[in-house]
C-alpha cells in the first residue's frame, strides 16, 4: 500500500477544517466514499485552467529550467535528487519529501548552497499592498497563499538541511502593462497522455513578452518566520506549526479522522451529497460531522440555520453559544441598519 502523504494541497486543505483530510483520502476499493461537490464546479475548474496557464509564463522566465514530469513520487524524487547536485539549477516541479510530507514546488532555484522556492499563482497583486494585518499576521485574503508557501518551505528546510531555503510568491501584477495582445493566445490547455491537462506553448514568446514580465516575485520570508512563530490552532488547542504539521501528516498515513467542531466554514463544506448521490451510495461528511458533535438527527438536518440569513455576520458567535438553528435566533442577534430618506 503506497504512503498517503501530508502534500501542499492537503495542508491547505486541513487550514479550512482538519476532518476534510479524512473525508479527502476515504475510498473503497479506489472509489471514493464520500460526496465532492468541488469535483462537479466548473466555475472552480475555470480557474485551475487559468492558473495552469500562468504557471506555463512563469516557466518562459526561466528558459534553463528543468520539469519534472512523472506523477510517481519515488521516480520524482529520484530526478529532482539528481539535478540538486548540480551548483547552479532551476526545477519545474521539483519533489521533495521529509518523512511523511511531500510536496512539488512550482519553480525551485539552487544557486550554491541557496534554494529559493517560488510557488506560482494567478491572483493579481498590487505591489504597494500588504500580504500582512496591522497586527503584522498574514490577512484574510492571503492567508491561505501565505501558510502554503510556509509549508513547502518547511518542508524543504527539513529535506535540504544545510540549505539556506528562501520562499516567494509569484502573482500577476497589477500594474503591469501586458507586452502583447496575443500572449494569453499562445497558452493552449491540452490534456497530456496520461489525460491530466498542461499548457503547450504555441509560439515561442518574443524577447519583449519575456524582458517585460507581467507577474511580479516577492520574498514573503520574514512571513513564513511570523507564522512559524505564532502556530496554528487546532480545534482548542493552540499547536506549534511543527506540531500541527505532524499531527496532519499522522491522520494522513493513519486515516484517523480528527474531529472538528462546527464553524462557520462548515457553509461552504464541500463534503454533502444530493439526494441522488446518497442512494448511489456516497456518504455526506458534513452531515456526518453535525451528527457526531451535535448530534442531530434527520429531523434536525431540515431545520432552517443561521447559514440561510444572508450575510450574516455572527454566524461564529451564535455557533459558539450553541445557538445554529434559525429558530433559536432572537431579533437582538439582527442589526438592522436605518434606511435613509427616500430608501426603502
């Protein structure tokens, strides 16, 4: 049986809720158990084919680089191992791996004894914003870019010890002006072989199109240390990243489900199932999770909640007095807000 491993996109995954690894990695006989509708979203689907396509442009900015194709672990290992001893090397997918994580950096740079991490996204950025709050922690919009980032540099610091591991973002500029109006054109999705989608180039880029980059590269270092620092939470308990990091990776090799208690991220839990994927056999993990923590019962389920008031911003705070059901909301939970003259 192949190790399950705790990778970039599983960790990201257990920020937004720990018991979504369990759900993730259950199948039966390699036939999932429980019901994705992040599978089914062609709007999610969109963006993934835009961000393969920005990950293709950052490659055109290193044209010595190196990819690592194959999708064994042990084989990508093996390459990316084999070109790191070289001084001077740029990887595409690099593998690395310490002890149970495992992770593909998007771009790595070895210069000596320095590798820098670059992990490729297709969020715009302008350069004069700030990734951090003004209580100096990673903001809500960056968050989850910033902790993935965190990880694979974790991760390489362990599996490269010695090195001196430097991370950074590289994002589409906001104030860049695009240096031709056929770039996005040349970038045709493509399903390979093995039917995974990838880019092709279809005209190689012009010296312009290259010397004037429209994603732009910024060191979030002293961010990945502020988060190291700071730990994450896990349930009540408040972990040191090391710690958090290896009790994920322990629930991924012993598919020991960690259980969560109900937040509002639960909304938007992906893990339901429809009426017709339940009498096709697939479980509902959201479903399943309020029956262990807060025991409902089938009754309970066709309640109306807090979830179903729109914009509603105290959600966390009622779910943490207990109060979930619609019915137990009193008129003080609403603030309404005064129209003006003239506004109904």
């Amino acid at each position: 049986m192949k190790p399950r491993y705790l990778t970039k996109s599983r960790f990201k995954l257990a920020l937004e809720c720990p018991t979504k690894l369990y759900y993730e990695g259950k199948a039966c006989n390699g036939k999932k158990e429980y019901a994705n509708q992040k599978l089914e979203d062609s709007f999610l689907q969109a963006l993934a084919d835009g961000g393969y396509q920005v990950g293709e442009l950052a490659k055109q900015y290193y044209p010595e680089g190196h990819c690592i194709e194959t999708l064994d672990y042990a084989e990508a290992l093996k390459q990316t191992n084999e070109l790191l001893q070289q001084e001077q090397v740029t990887i595409f997918e690099a593998a690395l791996q310490f002890e149970n994580l495992f992770v593909r950096v998007d771009i790595l740079v070895k210069n000596k004894n320095h590798i820098e991490l670059i992990e490729v996204k297709s969020k715009s950025f302008d350069p004069k914003e700030s990734f951090v709050s003004k209580k100096g922690t990673p903001n809500s919009t960056w968050k989850s870019y910033l902790y993935d980032i965190a990880f694979q540099k974790y991760v390489a610091s362990q599996a490269l010890a010695g090195k001196l591991i430097s991370a950074s973002l590289m994002l589409a500029d906001k104030t860049a002006c695009c240096p031709s109006d056929g770039l996005n054109q040349k970038f045709r999705l493509v399903r390979g072989d093995n039917g995974r989608k990838k880019v092709v180039v279809s005209q190689p880029l012009t010296t312009k199109e290259i010397s004037e980059r429209i994603l732009v590269k910024v060191n979030v270092d002293a961010i990945c240390e502020t988060i190291y620092a700071e730990g994450i939470s896990l349930g009540a308990e408040k972990l040191g990243f090391t710690t958090y990091v290896k009790r994920l990776a322990d629930s991924c090799a012993s598919m020991e489900k960690i259980i969560s208690s109900p937040t509002k991220t639960c909304k938007t839990c992906e893990y339901r199932a429809s009426d017709e994927e339940k009498l096709a056999g697939l479980k509902d993990g959201f479903q399943e999770c309020w029956q262990q923590t807060l025991e409902w019962t089938e009754a309970d389920f066709k309640e109306p909640t807090i979830f179903d008031i729109w914009n509603y911003r105290s959600t966390d705070k009622l779910m943490q007095e207990g109060r979930i059901k619609l019915s137990e909301v009193v008129k003080e939970d609403i603030s309404f807000k005064t129209p003006r003259n003239g506004e109904r």
